[in-house]
C-alpha cells in the first residue's frame, strides 16, 4: 500500500503539470480555430503536421527514455555514465536529422503537399529535434524523483505557447499592430506562425535545463551503448507502432480522402479530438510515474499484485473521466470557438475509448519490458497499426473522419488483447477482470442515458441529468472501492460512527 501511495503522489504531481498543461493548451483549440476557420483549412495543416512530428518523435527518441530507466537501475554505481551516454547518443542522432532535413528540404516538402511552404516543414523538423533532445534531461528528472522541476518546465512550455498564440494569432491583428512586419496589409494571418511559436517555446525551455546539461564529463560508452541500442530497437518498432496508431489517420486523411476539401475536413477532426485530450492527460501522468515506479520495484515480491492494483484503479478513473466529458460536452464544445467544427464532435466518445484501451496497453506492456522480452511490443503494436491502417484505407473514402475515429479503436484493441491474452502467458498476473468489467458495463449504462439525455432534453435538464448519472458512478466506486472510511480526515468522522 505504501509503493500504491508513492505512486499515486507521483501521478497527481505529474498529472498536475499534465492536465494543468494540457488544460491551458486548450486555450490554444478557441485561439486557433477562432483565428481559422474550419472551410480554410489552415488547422487541418496544423493537425497534419503536428502528426508528423509525433511520429518523428518516436523515431527521434528511438526507445531510449525507457532504456535509460532500465539501465540507470542496473548500474547505480555510476549514474551519470548512462546519463551522458544516453544524452550523446539522443543529441547526436537529433543533429544529424536536422542536417538530412536541409539537404532533403524541397523533396520532403513536396511529399508532404506542402511545396510552397517548405520553411513550415523545416522549421517545426527542427523543433522536433530540440524536443527529442531534451526528453533525456526530463527523463533525468524523473529518476531523481523531481517532480516539481519537471512540472514547472512543463507548464513554462505551455503558458509561453499560450500568450505568443493569444499575442500573434488574436491580439495584434486585432489591434492592427505589426511590430515586426509578420502580416500583409489585410493582416492576414499564416498557420506557419504557430510553428514559430512552438520553436520559440521549445528553445526556452531547453536553455531551462542548463543545470542538467553541464556540471559533469560526459563520456560515451560504446559497449554500454550497444546493449542499450539491443534493448532499445524493440521498443523503437513499438514506439513507431503505437504513434501510428495515434497519428496515421492524420498523416494519410489527405491521400485517401476523396473529396476536395481534404484539409477542411482534416482540420475539423483534429479540433475534436483535442476534446478527448482528458485521457492522453491521464495516461501521460499516469505513465511519467508508472514506469520509473515499475522498474524501481521490480524485484519485489508483491510487485505482481501492485501492478494488477495500479491497473485496476487507471481503468476506474478513466472512466470516471470519460463519463465527465460525455456528460459536460454540452460545455466543453464551446472551447472549439467556430462552430462549423462542431459536427467533429461526434468522434469524441470513440476517441476516448481508443486512448482508455491505449492506456490499458501501456499498463500490460510492462511484463515484457521486465523480461527484456520488447520485441513482443513491436509485434503487437505492428498487428494493431496493420489493422488501423486496414481500417483507414478500406472507409475513409467513404466515411471520412469517423473511419479515423473507429480504425483507432481497431488498432488499440487488438493491441490490448494481444499482450494481455500472450502476457498471461509468459507473466501472469492476476488482473480483476471481472471487477474491472463490471465498471466498464456501468459506464456503457450511464453513457447511454447521459447520449439521449443530450439529445432529448435542454441543456440546464441534460447536465443536471448527467451530473445524477456521474454521481451513480461515484457512489459505487465510493461503496465497493474507495471507502470514505479510508480517507485522512473524512474516515476519521466515518470510524467515529
């Protein structure tokens, strides 16, 4: 219970960076589709293009946040000499992409559809890199349990990102100011200033860690690295895998699409979905703990049972989450400022429940990473991009965006069921499936009357019917799994009766 209690610490420190983050980020979704409009199609080349450096990032990293958790606790002796062979390694491979780039720009421009505008690819390939880089120091941060720095560099990365979108995407059009001569007479705004900005940010934050980069030798260990590279390349296939079941649909909606109108409706799907981030923000924090917390406890003996534990209580507040945004939806559509993106929002609850099953994935991965088994990662998140990509080319000619949405759930449920069904196998542990079924079947109730509470009722009825719903959901949870009774103060009035 102890390691339980440390882990959720963690989580709600990281988480607080997290979903404070990432909730301010929202901020970004009313700024930039106030100042695009959906039939422009600017915010689909913003989504198309974040998509492809998602993926990049995998690439970039190539497993190596993992492999650094993996060894640093193999060798305690000397930390630093992972540390510093791990930073050479990521900084090293990060340079030489930049300078592929260059000398590739025009060719990867045109593939992308973008030749006229090769100064966006460049600019935000750049700013991939520098991300890439500066994982390691936060990953660093993590092992020496800094949470608090971690979080405060996080949320300067956002709110920076926030004020320069609020500044150059409404302000000073609106005032009809050019400071720096970024706009034509008519103000006319670029989509590549947000690329700009996300450069800007990124830059900063790095110059932050200037005490995690200096201050030691650094030493690259050829043979060290070599058995990180064999450890890491599994988890390369795994990682690129798992992108692509996250960002293929964005990165192939313009090659299969039909219509004329492929970044219109690119760009309406992309501002949906960032109503479902409340799950990418859990399972983000959840992992930033999770994964130094596992290796950490690895050897002991309960350590089974506090991963079925930690499972079992990550599907139950995701639901929980899941269910809060299905019921407040009547609300949380309003961050998307233009309605004419609004018919996306369809996708939501299916996006949602892609990234739950992504999650539940990320929590069944551990047992091959623990037996340095990866290569069954790649091959179940290869099986579950093989099928996202069945799914995207077979209906999206024909259902646009909703063949993206499903094709999500395909791939990340045939992930999930592959390493649970093949880890039962080669490291069994005793998940409550039956408990955790029996959430998911109160969830799929609820949501089904919070659907037609929306549908039929006005909005002051349906949030207060919705609100009744959640609450249906807590008193169980309260009643079979989180006892008042346990908790600091509150239990104290509860043990007293």
């Amino acid at each position: 219970m102890a390691n339980l209690k440390s882990l959720v610490k963690d989580t709600a420190i990281y988480g607080i960076s997290s979903i404070a983050g990432r909730f301010i980020n929202y901020l970004l979704v009313p700024i930039q589709t106030a100042a695009f409009v959906a039939g422009g199609g600017e915010y689909g080349v913003v989504t198309n293009i974040y998509a492809y450096t998602a993926l990049l990032m995998v690439i970039l990293t190539y497993g190596m946040e993992t492999t650094f958790f993996r060894f640093i606790n193999k060798t305690e002796d000397d930390p630093m000499r992972v540390y510093s062979t791990v930073l050479v390694s990521v900084g090293v491979s990060s340079l030489l992409f930049v300078i592929a780039v260059f000398a590739l720009l025009p060719q990867i421009a045109g593939f992308m559809k973008y030749p006229d505008h090769p100064d966006w690819v460049a600019v935000m390939f750049v700013c991939v890199a520098i991300d890439a880089f500066k994982c390691i120091p936060f990953a660093y941060l993590r092992y020496q349990k800094r949470a608090i720095k971690f979080a405060s560099l996080q949320l300067v990365n956002i709110i920076l990102n926030i004020i320069l979108n609020l500044t150059y995407l409404i302000v000073l059009p609106a005032l009809r100011l050019n400071p720096f001569g970024l706009y034509d007479d008519k103000f006319t705004l670029n989509v590549g200033m947000v690329f700009y900005i996300n450069l800007v940010c990124t830059a900063v934050v790095v110059v932050c860690f200037w005490h995690e980069l200096t201050g030691f030798r650094y030493r690259f260990d050829r043979a060290l690295w070599g058995k990180m590279m064999r450890y890491a390349w599994p988890l390369l296939i795994l990682g690129i895998a798992g992108i692509l079941n996250q960002t293929l649909d964005k990165i192939i909606f313009p090659y299969l699409y039909t219509g004329t109108d492929e970044k219109a409706q690119l760009g309406i799907y992309g501002a949906a979905t960032k109503i479902a981030m409340i799950m990418a923000m859990i399972t983000q924090a959840f992992r930033y703990a999770y994964e130094p917390f596992v290796f950490g406890k690895a050897k002991d003996r309960d350590s089974r049972d506090t991963y079925a534990k930690a499972m079992k209580y990550f599907v139950i507040f995701t639901l929980l989450a899941f269910l809060a945004v299905i019921g407040y939806m009547d609300i949380l559509r309003y961050v998307i400022r233009d309605r004419s993106y609004w018919p996306g929002l369809r996708v939501v609850p299916i996006v949602m429940a892609a990234e739950i099953m992504m999650g539940i994935y990320f929590n069944l991965s551990f047992w091959y990473k623990l037996i340095d088994k990866t290569i069954y990662g790649a091959w179940f998140s290869g099986a579950g991009c093989l099928v996202l990509v069945v799914v995207n080319v077979v209906f999206v000619p024909r259902y646009s965006y909703m063949a993206c949405a499903w094709g999500g759930v395909a791939g990340y449920g045939t992930a999930m069921l592959l390493s649970y069904f093949v880890g039962q196998k080669k490291y069994p542990i005793d998940y409550p499936v039956k408990e955790m079924m029996v959430y998911v079947a109160l969830t799929a109730v609820l949501t089904a009357g919070m659907t037609a509470a929306n549908r039929l009722l006005p909005m002051g009825a349906s949030l207060a019917v919705n609100t009744l719903l959640i609450l249906v959901f807590v008193a169980y949870l309260v009643k079979r799994d989180f006892p008042l009774s346990g908790l600091p103060v509150i239990g104290k009035y509860f043990n007293k009766r």
